[in-house]
C-alpha cells in the first residue's frame, strides 16, 4: 500500500470513527426528550453521553486537518465549495456543543427547553449535512480543470447527497435508540427499545436503499461490493436483534451498520476523493491533491504512535462510565439526591 | 472586497477564540493545582475551591472548543488557495493537535467533570492534570503552525509543484519564534486566568466584607469569615501566579520582539512608526498623528536607546527603517507595498506593553497588601482587582493585532500575499452570509458565556457535598457534577 493511499484508508477511518461514537450521541441527543419524556428522564438520557460526546467531536475536528494535512488539494476545493453548508454546520454543531453544557446551569423550565430544542435541532442537522456532504464526494459536483467548485449552495442539494444524510440520520435515530437502551434502566429503557423497534426497520429499508444507489452510482457493473453487503446486513441483523431484546449486540449491530455505510462511500469513492460532474478529468484523487512524502511519513509516525494510545483511554472511560443510568438518579427537589449536591447552592 | 471581509472574519472570529483559550489553559492549570492541594491536605476549603473554579473552566471550555471548530474550518473555507499552497506543511501540526491534544483535553475533561465518584481519587487528580496538559499541547502545536507563517522554516520549494512542502520537521518544531512565541502565550494565559480567579476573588472578599451588600442581605457572621477565608487562599494564589507570570511575560515578549525585528523587520519598524533608519534608537511613549501616510508624526516623550533595547538587546543597535525595507522587499518581490498597517502596529505594542505594566502595578499592589496581611479588608484594591479583569483580555488582543497585523501584507512571510491566499470560487455573498451567521452566534455565545461566568462566579461557594461519606479509597465521596 502506498503512503497516499495509507492515508485515505486513514481518513476514511476517522470518518467511520466520528459517525460510530458521534452517531449515537447525535441519536441520544435527538432523542433525549422523547426517551426521557420528564426532566429526570431527559437529563438520565443526556447523561449518558456526557462524559462522552466531547471526545467523540474531537473525531470530526481531526478527520478535518487530516485531510487538510495528507489532501490540501481536498481540504481546499470541499471546505470553500461546501462554503455556506459549512456555516450552517458550524452553527448546529455549536449549539449543540453548547447545550449539553448549559442546559443544566440554570433552574428554569423555559431556560431547559430551549436548549433541548438547540439540542434536538443541532443533533438533525450535523449527520444529514455530513451525509449530504459525503455523498457529493461520490455523486460528484461541477469543479473545473483548476480544482474549484463552479457550483452554488443549492447545487450541493442533489437526491444521492440528500439522500445519504437522510440514511446517515435514521442510523444515528436506530444507534442512538441501541445506546441508550443499554445505558439506562427503567422507563428510559423502555422507552429506548420501543424507538429503535419501530426504527429499526426503517433503518434497514433506508440501508438497502442506499446501498443499492451507491452502487448504481458508482458504476461498475454487476460487481457488487462487498461493504455494502455487510452493511445490509448488520442493519437487517440489527432489526432482528432490537425485537429479540439483545440489547447488547443490537448496539454492535448498528455499529457494524453505521461503519460500513460510511466505508461504502470511501470505498467506492478510492482513488478519487471528489468526483468531478464537469469532466472526468478535473477529479480530485489521491495522487493529485496528496502532500509530499514526507509530511506524509511524519504523519503516518504521530498516527502510529497516538491513534492507538487514543483508543486505549477511549476504551478506558467508556469502561469507567459502564454503568447504567437510571431517571431516579435524577429526580428533584435536589436536597434527596446526592448527584446534585454539586449544583445545589447554599442559600 | 471578498478579501477584506475574509480577512475581517478571520480577524474576529481568532480574537474572539482566544478569549476564551487563555482562560482554559490557565485555568486548568490553577484548578489542577488547588484539586493537588486538597490531595495532599485533605483541606476541604480546597476541595470547594476545586469545583467552584472548576465549573467556572467547563462553562468557559465550552465556548473555546466551538469557537475553535469555526478556526479550523476556516482556514479551507475563506483561504483554500493558502491551504493549497501550504498544506504540507501547515496541516501537518494542526493534525496532530486533534489527534494528541484535542482527544486528551476533551477525554479527561469528561473523565473529571463526570468521575468524581467512579475514580479513585489519584486517578482523578491525574484527570485534570492531562486536561491541563491537553491545553498545553493543543496551543504548542498552533503556536508551531502560526509560527511558521510568521517565519517559515523547514521546506524546500517542489520542483514538481512549485509548492513548499516540508522537509524537516524538527525545523518547524525548533523554530526560533515558535519557541519564544509559545512561551509568551503560555505566560499570558496564566496571567489572563490567574486575573480572572484575582478577580473572581476579590470580589467575593467584597462581598464577604459587606462592600457590595445590598439591603436585606444578612449573612452570620460566620459564614462571612468561611467565606473570606477561602477566597483569601484563592486571591493569595491567584497573586502569587500573577506576578511571576507577568514578569516573565514582559521578559519572553522582549525577547520575541529580538527575534521578529531579525525575520520580520517590517512588523518591529512599524511598531515604533520608525520610517528612517536609526542608531541609536529611541521609543516614544506616545504620538500624535502618524500611519501609513504620515512619516513625520509627533512624538511625545522619547526614551533614549529603549528601542535599540527592545528590538537588538543592544545598547547602541540599528534599526532599519520602513522606507529602505520597502526598497528592499520591491527589489526582493518585486513591485508592490510591503509595509503593514503602522497606526495599529505602533498603538498594539503600545497598548499591549502598557496593559502588562497596570497588570504588573496591581500585582505588586497585591503582594505588598498580603505581606501587610490586610488584603482581606483592602477596600481599594479588591475593587480594582474586580475590574482588572478586563486588563488581560485587552492585553492578549493587542498582543495577536501585533503580530498578525504586522505579518501583512503576507499570509506567509516571504511565500504567499495575503490576497493571494483567498478561496476564488467563494463569493462576497457568500462571506457575508457568513459574517452575519458568526456575528449573529458569537455574540449570542459572548452574552451567554459571560452572564454564566457572572453568574457562577457570584455564587456562595458550594459546601462539601453534605451526603458525601466515605469512598472504598477511604476519601471523602464526592459526587460528580452531572448534566
């Protein structure tokens, strides 16, 4: 495997990564107020990402100056096309950010329901717009022989991409509602596995559907690939094992779901990274937006070294914070709880 | 037009980035330091203290982190022809700031706010400490990028491409201004948060000595006393942080000053509107008129050698004037005006360099009133303290105007116009749709953060949760701080 090629795999590795551990707290964030229904439920919901969704974006941040760092050529010609799209993102992803962590820092009914909202509306709108995103990629969109995007914002807004965001949405909904379920005990739980009973199957028509229009858009015949087989799969799987009630491999069933969804794009996507609709010959590809070798190789040693060490206390704090969640954790008047010692003031 | 604004967007979306990265680096480093000081004393004033300046870091984390996702978007959005041309090795930092920083800043900040109760209480500590860390590392490798278009190191020119692309990484990571321009934001950030908890401080003294007491607000007595002790233990450690940060501030800064006047010359001449060249060179406390169009402004008080001073460390050294630069960089780039902008050049420094000696006065102020022990009642002092808190963030603006600003009309010293970095196919439309978008969220966020900052940094401080215990460690139980 060549430098250049190593470092789309990577690429695509952390964008798999981000839509696996962001995609299911996307899921609770959306679904934290119809899982949780009263306020010790929505905050049991919250809660069980909280110590999470932060290092979870980080995944994002990173997928973003990878690609600037291995692919300038790419970062360049996506993050201006993409221009208005991106502030939209930026906006969602911020109010999102911000909610979970302001949410709880004021007594009031009103204060709480409007950062549920911001909540709800951010954790929509980041999976469709990265789908939409995603499956431009592939699709393609008009970029001329200099590599710049000749389109407008609306141009962005064809049926593949819109699309893909829309199936990316409705696994994060079946992976958040899998999350959720195993994270908590009592009415949260139950109303988690009620959700991803009635999501899962459409998960899995929306998956099949993809699948089949990822292949047809890529072109190549009657060759199937073979991600996108497995990615029928797990989500049919993942149906199958919501209504059994095993919670624990519905979780991996979704995961599995989520990961090779994505893989699917990157997959058929190599050794292109953005396909040119203008002409064949203005596609961007992995060996003519790539950086020099040896940034490359420096990189490919920081990967090396950190991604494991990276996984390795990923994997540690969500052990640390194994436990189940339940809305009795989270009941007011504050003074029978002692979790909310914290906030409580002393006046 | 579309240049202007891009570079309009960038400007303040940066400087509103770093009002809050400061805060995060230094204040996780402070909270770190009280969490080890209630480790080793098992004090609870210590423990209160941990978690009052604690939730004060989060409320501000949060806004830095979404702030700074706006950065990195930016630099493709507005300037894809920068990121073009200097990917290779702009990125390759900015890589590993996600991937060794981000992670371990955002990971053991959940792993704190959140694990109180499920870590062992050493294991906790270290939780902070690599929050702290994770700042440290984060701003080294932004600095080291930053650096780099300050003065770049560590490429050659592809003879494919045409493009830099980097061929020594030690280079980039030993870069002399890097060096020097890290230590100096570091300093900063630790003067910036040890201002904040100073004033956070004082006014909670304030308050405990009934300076700020409204009607109908009795307290017992006692609960007064608690009060003032604690936040005398923080105020006296804000100070102690305070003034050694400063100094060295003042000091590193100096020091950076050398060492841009050798690779930037443009950004130390402008900084003293020094048009012609000189030797021995004086600094002028003020001016009136001056610019890019008036070379002949008034100048008032004028200190002998202090300019030699600052930008050789030289008693007698001679700094070459902006109009034989600009003949030099016309002959070296060819036709075009290489001078930046001399009004904010000379008043950032200015600024800057009179706001780090208010900060230094007030700390030396400070440290006078604990070795007096009359800090606690010192009426006049913690009403300025309160207020000083603005001082630091003036400071660190004008400090970024400084070295940005004098970095023009390059993007990339010597590689890359500023103009020439702009994104083409992104239209004025488009970064005003923008602008209105980031204005719109920022200031929202501004509003927010600093309501919320007031507001927890007013509150009593919390007790030692009351249904505590014991933990299986044999420590006091304490419970996290949920969502």
């Amino acid at each position: 495997m060549t430098l250049v090629s190593f470092w789309f795999a990577v690429i695509a590795v952390v964008w798999t990564g981000f839509f696996i551990l962001e995609g299911f707290d996307f899921g609770v964030g959306l679904l934290h107020a119809a899982a949780g229904r009263d306020e010790a439920g929505k905050r049991a919901a919250i809660n069980t990402i909280g110590p999470l969704w932060d290092g979870n974006e980080v995944w994002l941040i990173v997928a973003g100056a990878a690609m600037f760092a291995a692919f300038p050529g790419w970062y360049a010609t996506m993050f201006s096309g993409f221009y208005l799209a991106l502030v939209l993102l930026l906006g969602a992803l911020m109010a999102r950010g911000i909610s979970f962590e302001y949410r709880g820092k004021r007594d009031s009914a009103a204060w709480r329901n409007t950062w549920s909202g911001l909540m709800i509306t951010g954790s929509v709108l980041v999976p469709v717009l990265t789908g939409v995103a995603l499956g431009d990629l592939l699709h393609g969109l008009p970029i001329d022989a200099s590599h710049e995007y000749t389109g407008s914002f609306w141009t962005l807004l064809q049926p593949y991409g819109i699309f893909t965001g829309v199936t990316l949405l409705v696994i994060c909904v079946t992976h958040g509602a899998t999350f959720l379920a195993l994270k908590t005990t009592g009415p949260v739980r139950d109303r988690a596995v009620a959700i991803a009973r009635r999501s899962a199957p459409v998960t899995a028509l929306a998956v099949l559907a993809f699948a089949l229009w990822t292949h047809a858009i890529a072109g190549k015949g009657l060759l199937i690939n073979p991600v996108e087989i497995i990615a029928v799969l797990a989500v049919l799987a993942a149906s199958w094992l919501v209504y059994a009630g095993l919670e624990g491999w519905a979780f991996a069933a979704t995961t599995l779901a989520m990961a090779t969804v994505v893989l699917s794009i990157f997959s058929e996507l190599y050794p292109r990274v953005m396909v040119s609709s203008t002409s064949p010959a203005n596609n961007l590809t992995i060996h003519n937006v790539a950086s020099g070798s040896y940034s490359l190789k420096v990189m490919t040693v920081v990967v090396v070294i950190f991604l494991p060490v990276v996984l390795a206390y990923t994997a540690w704090t969500y052990y640390v914070f194994r436990r189940r969640l339940s809305d009795k954790d989270f009941v007011r008047p504050q003074s029978t709880a002692p979790q909310q010692q914290a906030h409580q003031q002393a006046h | 037009m579309t240049l202007d604004l891009a570079r309009w967007q960038f400007a303040l979306t940066s400087i509103n980035h770093f009002f809050f990265v400061p805060v995060t680096i230094g204040l996780a480093f402070l909270t770190a330091i009280l969490q080890t000081a209630w480790h080793r004393s098992a004090k609870p004033e210590y423990l209160r203290l941990t978690r009052f300046f604690g939730t004060l870091l989060v409320i501000n984390v949060a806004v830095g982190v979404v702030t700074g996702l706006v950065q990195e978007f930016e630099f493709g959005m507005n300037w894809s022809n920068y990121s073009r041309l200097v990917g290779d090795i702009f990125g390759a930092p900015l890589a590993m700031e996600g991937l060794v920083a981000f992670f371990l800043e955002s990971t053991f900040l959940g792993l704190w706010i959140f694990g109180w109760d499920r870590l062992s209480r050493r294991v906790h500590l270290l939780a902070i400490w690599m929050v702290a860390l994770g700042t440290v590392l984060s701003a080294a490798f932004i600095m080291a990028a930053n650096s780099w278009m300050q003065h770049p190191v560590g490429y050659v020119i592809s003879k494919a491409t045409g493009k830099p692309q980097l061929n020594d990484i030690w280079a980039v990571l030993t870069n002399p201004v890097f060096l020097w321009g890290y230590l100096h934001v570091l300093l900063a950030s630790l003067v910036t948060a040890s201002g904040v908890m100073l004033a956070v401080s004082a006014w909670q003294l304030r308050r405990a000595g009934g300076f700020t007491r409204q009607a109908g607000d009795e307290v017992p007595q006692a609960a007064q006393d608690e009060r003032t002790a604690i936040f005398g233990f923080s105020l006296r450690l804000s100070l102690v942080v305070l003034v050694p940060a400063i100094i060295l501030t003042l000091f590193v800064g100096s020091e950076l000053g050398v060492i841009e006047a050798r690779y930037q010359p443009m950004k130390i001449a402008a900084a003293e509107a020094q048009w012609t060249t000189c030797q021995p060179c004086s600094f002028s406390l003020f001016q009136i008129g001056g610019g890019n169009n008036d070379h002949t402004p008034t100048q008032i008080i004028q200190i002998p050698h202090l300019l030699s001073l600052l930008a050789t460390n030289s008693w007698n050294g001679k700094v070459i004037g902006l109009t034989p630069l600009q003949r030099q960089y016309v002959k070296k780039y060819g036709p075009g005006d290489y001078v930046p902008n001399v009004f904010i050049q000379y008043w950032a420094m200015r600024v800057m360099a009179y706001i780090a000696t208010l900060v230094f006065l007030l700390g030396i102020w400070g440290l006078w009133l604990m070795r007096r022990k009359t800090i606690a009642r010192a009426r006049w002092f913690l009403f300025a303290a309160t207020w000083a808190v603005i001082l630091p963030f003036a400071m660190n603006t004008a400090g970024w105007l400084l070295t940005e600003s004098g970095r023009q009309p390059w993007i990339v010293q010597g590689l890359q116009l500023t103009r020439q970095g702009v994104s083409p196919s992104v239209t004025f439309s488009d970064v005003v749709i923008s602008m209105v978008a980031f204005g719109l969220l920022y200031t929202a966020l501004g509003v927010l953060d600093a309501v919320l900052m007031i507001r927890y940094s007013r509150k009593e401080i919390a007790p030692v949760p009351a249904a505590a215990g014991t933990d299986e460690h044999g420590g006091t139980r304490v419970p996290s701080m949920l969502y």
